[in-house]
C-alpha cells in the first residue's frame, strides 16, 4: 500500500520537478521566478489541443507543433516584455510577468472560452500496468518517469559539455564578463527563455491530462511546482527535482491519510522550509568573496 | 592600433571623462595611470562599451582603422580586443577549465584552440593543477591569472588590463608584470591601468596620467620617472613641503 502512494507521489512530483526546472531556468538567469510560467504552459496546451481537435492531426504531430509553438512563445515574451524594460528591478520584473500571465490568460479566455474541455492525452490516466508485486502504475506515470529521466539526462549533458550550455551558465553569474568573453548575451536569455517554455508546456500537457482544460488549470500546479522548487532551492537543478519529488510524495501520503489537508500541504511545506532554510534544502550557491 | 579621441562619458547626470585622447601603437605596452576616481577604469569599460549604449557621448575610438565606438561589445572582442576587468571577474561556479573553454567562445578553430588551452596552462601551473576547481575558491592571484589567461584564449591584437596588481603580493605583482611583458613580446599590444606606477613605469613603453576625466601628461617612462611631480605625487617621493607642492602641481596640470 505505501509502496503504491510513494509511486504515484513521485510520479505527480516528477511533473512538479519538470516544471519547476522550467521556472528554476529562467529563475537562474535573471534571478527573479517568472510568474506567466503557468500561463505558457496553459496557451501551449491549448494550442495541442486545437490541432488535435479541430485539425485532427495525429498525436505525435501536434506535440511537436505544440514545443515548436512554445519555444516560439517564449522568445517571444523574453522579446517584447523583458529586452525593452532596461535594468528593471526585482518588483519591475515581477510586474512584467505578471502582467504577461494577465495577457496569456485573457487571450485564452478570448478564444477557448472558460468552459472547462477534456484534453486528448496519448497516455490514458486510467489504463494501469502492473510493474511489481502489488504496485500497479497508470500510463500518465510511466510517461512522465520516461519523458522527464529523458529531459534531465539532456539538461545535464547540456549545461556540463556543450559550449553554448557553458555560457548560459556563465551569463547567469556574471552578465559583463561574459559579453567580454563575446558571448552574445541577448541570444542566450532568448534561449533560456525558449527552452523553459518549452519544458513547461510539456509538464502542462501532463498536468492538463490530469485534470481539465481551460484558462485557470495551471494556476495550481505552477504554485505547488513553485512550493517544490522553493522547497528544493531554486537555483538547483537537481535540487528542484527532488523538491518536486519529495512535495509529490508528501502531498500524496497526506492526501491519502487526510483528504481535506491534502490542497494545502504543498503551502505548509513551503513556509516551514522558508522559515527553517530560506535557500532551499539542497542549495549550495556560491557567494561572492568580498 | 588604438586611437581614442575626445571621448566624454556620463553616468547618467556626472561627466567621468571630459574628453580623452590617447593612442596606442602597435606592439606596445601603454599605461594609463592615474589616481583613484581618475576615470581609468572608466576609459577601459568605455572602450569595451560595457557602459550605457548611448555612451560615449561624444568623440570616437577607432581600432585598426575601424570605428568601434557604436559597436557591440561581442563585436569588439571579435575583432581582436580582450580585457581583464578590474577584480578579475572569473565566473565563480564554473571550474577553472570551463573559465578558460569561454574565453575560446569566439573561436570556430577547435583544433587550435585545443592546443592554447595546453599553451596556457603550461604559461600558467598553478592553473592546471586547480583545473577542476570552481573559479571562485582560487585566491586572489591564482584568480588573476586566471583572468589574464582566459582573455588571451581568443588570441587577442590588444589586450587591456585593469589593475593586474591589485590586492597582489610585491612578488606576484612582479611576476604578473613579467608574464604581461612575455606576452607582449609575443606580439600582443597591451594597453595597461595601474595604480602602481612604479612598477608600471618600469614595464611599459609610454605612459598617459589621468586626473579628473582628463589626460593631463603623456610622456615616455623613463622621462616621467625623472619628472619632479610625478615622483611626488605618484611615486610618493617627497621633494618639498606637500602642500605647496601639491598646490603648484594642481596648477601647473591644469593648463596643460
Ligand atoms: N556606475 C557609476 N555611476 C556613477 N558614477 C560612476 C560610476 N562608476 C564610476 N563613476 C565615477 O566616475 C569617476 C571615474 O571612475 P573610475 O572607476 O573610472 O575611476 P578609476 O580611475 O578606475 O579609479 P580606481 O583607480 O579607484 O579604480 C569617479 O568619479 C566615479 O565616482
Ligand atoms: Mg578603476
């Protein structure tokens, strides 16, 4: 039995995980969490689910049409709301994204409607595979454990061999010296805005196969994936991994155990750890010598 | 090599530099010397245009001919100028190697690349025996030469330092200017602020004073180091009562 609730913990945790990397990214590069993350993710996915609906294009094809669209998505925000604000401060920050989460939210109002929709997931949240004695696990799950190892091997590989992962690692600590070094800054925050959206629209495909679809369904998961990263210190990778997998795992034993508790535990944990170690669990940020 | 000419350049509502002018030869080493607050960095940061893009407000910077004062700073690197910012600025949390691979980032030859990494690494030991540390946990002088190492990897024609010495052991000071005659003798322009300007003085071939955002003597090191003033005022050997003297000196740059 409690082997069967940590299983399916970790595998709404890996969703939180994937999508707190997403927030964690962009996080990392400008310091500041990206509040219209959510919002992305949620147009992204009803972009896949206008052309799987309307379009009738078969599954894999609208998920690729849906990562091209996001990468799109999130270039474009970085280049309309953050390159023209010049120096903008934290709040500045918070505003502008704020203010994006307002635009995406209205725009899918506008043209999805409120209602709520089922989304036509490929991996069902019902059919249910054994996978050992006394542990069954749905599709959704496996999916999620399979896309997201998939993901975090290549952000590993990325960011640790490839010369172009090195220097989004170098802008993030130091934005002059690495325009000294010719880093073209601009193309690396228009890239780590790209592949945050685009790993938040996957994670928001999960989570929307999940629950239902409309404007509102992100709201929720981007505050638990949030709680997770925060949980995990958000300026680790890993860390926010495990944050999400360990808030997957808590939500999912407390829910089991009090059903009533279970949408505000994700909150308790959050503060509790903010009071205890404001960094995060698992941070080991480097601070400047002076 | 260099030409700066009149350049004037604002924070904002302050005027740090009021128009400097200066050259650089090629194959030189040139020093800007001046004291703290002169705009030496200032001129360094103008000329990279790491400042605001409108900035400078006035005059140009030409490098081989070329106008660079509206261009990017990446742009400017890849035409051939590399700089060691004032306090190194290493990134802190990549290792020592990864430091060195992004100095190389302009670079499209690998091969070659691949073998200045070794070149640089034998100029510098102590950096290949911390190779696969993180930057920020090396000590102040192992950070500097980390510094002057990671900007040579994008072979540059110029390379600008800012204060190599700074915060530096007399004897690592030496061994700095010595490593930037060498690469000097290698064929590397070099356009050099100090504060020490003893030993700046001793290394370089020509030398500009600043004060007060303006350059106020130009003028070979060896006549400077002779020069009454300046072995006052920079080299801190004392000739008359400093008051007057500073007095008189405070005149007679101001009409220069
Ligand atoms: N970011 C800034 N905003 C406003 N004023 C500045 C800024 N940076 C420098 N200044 C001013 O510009 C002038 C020149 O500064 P600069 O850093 O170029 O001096 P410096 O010659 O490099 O001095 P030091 O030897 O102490 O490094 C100083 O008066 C300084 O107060
Ligand atoms: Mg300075």
């Amino acid at each position: 039995m409690i082997e069967q609730l940590i299983i399916e913990g970790l595998a709404v945790g890996a969703c939180y995980g994937l999508f707190g990397v997403a927030v964690a990214i962009i996080y990392k590069t400008s310091d500041v969490v990206n509040f219209a993350q959510g919002e992305m993710g949620m147009i992204a996915t009803f972009v896949a689910f206008h052309v799987l609906t309307v379009y009738n294009v078969p599954f894999w094809l609208a998920f690729i049409l849906t990562t091209a669209f996001a990468i799109l998505l999130g270039m474009l925000i970085e280049f309309c709301f953050l390159r023209p604000a010049k120096d903008p401060t934290v709040l500045g920050f918070i505003i502008i994204t704020l203010g994006a989460e307002m635009l995406l939210m209205g725009l899918a109002g506008w043209k999805w409607g409120a209602e709520q929709k089922d989304f036509p997931f490929l991996l069902s949240v019902q059919k249910m595979h054994k996978i050992m004695p006394g542990v069954v696990l749905n599709e959704w799950s496996i999916g999620v454990f399979v896309l997201s190892i998939l993901i975090m091997i290549f952000l590993f590989l990325f960011f640790r061999f490839s010369k172009l992962g090195i220097a989004m690692r170098a802008t993030q600590q130091n934005v002059n010296a690495a325009k000294i070094m010719g880093i073209k800054v601009e193309r690396v925050f228009s890239i780590t805005w790209a592949m945050s959206s685009l790993i938040g629209a996957v994670a928001a495909m999960f989570f929307a196969a999940r629950s239902v679809l409309d404007p509102n369904f992100m709201m929720e998961p981007f505050m638990r994936a949030f709680a997770a990263a925060v949980l995990g210190g958000l300026a680790s990778i890993p860390g926010v991994v495990v944050g999400g997998l360990l808030m997957g795992i808590i939500e999912n034993i407390f829910g089991y155990v009090w059903p009533e508790w279970k949408p505000i535990v994700a909150f308790v944990v959050i503060v509790i750890v903010i009071t205890i170690k404001p960094s995060g669990l698992f941070s080991k940020h480097y601070v400047k010598k002076v | 090599m260099l030409a700066v000419k009149n350049i004037e350049t604002w924070y904002d509502l302050i005027r740090a530099l009021h128009g400097i002018s200066f050259e650089v030869k090629e194959g030189s080493i040139v020093a800007l010397l001046g004291s703290n607050g002169a705009g030496k960095t200032t001129t360094l940061k103008t000329i990279m245009r790491l400042l605001d893009d409108d900035q400078p407000e006035k005059g140009t910077v030409e490098f081989l001919g070329q106008r660079i004062d509206r261009m990017d700073t990446e742009e400017i690197v890849r035409l051939g100028i590399s700089y060691v910012p004032e306090g190194r600025e290493v990134f802190p949390e990549l290792t020592v190697m990864e430091n060195i691979l992004m100095g190389a980032y302009t670079r499209k030859d690998r091969r070659n690349a691949k073998a200045d990494i070794e070149s640089i690494l034998n100029q510098f030991p102590i950096l290949r025996e911390r190779k696969d540390q993180q930057a920020g946990h090396l000590s102040g002088g192992e950070q500097q030469m980390l510094a002057i190492g990671r900007a040579l990897m994008s072979k540059p024609k110029l390379l600008m330092l800012d204060e190599p010495s700074l915060g530096l052991s007399p004897l690592l000071t030496r061994e700095i200017f010595t490593i930037i005659q060498r690469i000097n003798k290698e064929g590397v322009t070099i356009l050099l602020v100090e504060q020490n300007v003893n030993m700046a003085l001793k290394y370089s071939h020509y030398a500009f004073l600043v004060e007060n955002g303006r350059i106020v003597r130009a003028d070979k090191p060896e006549i400077l180091r002779e020069d009454k003033d300046v072995k006052e005022f920079y080299l801190g050997i004392a000739t008359e009562t400093s008051v007057k003297g500073y007095k008189r000196y405070r005149r007679k740059v101001r009409f220069r």
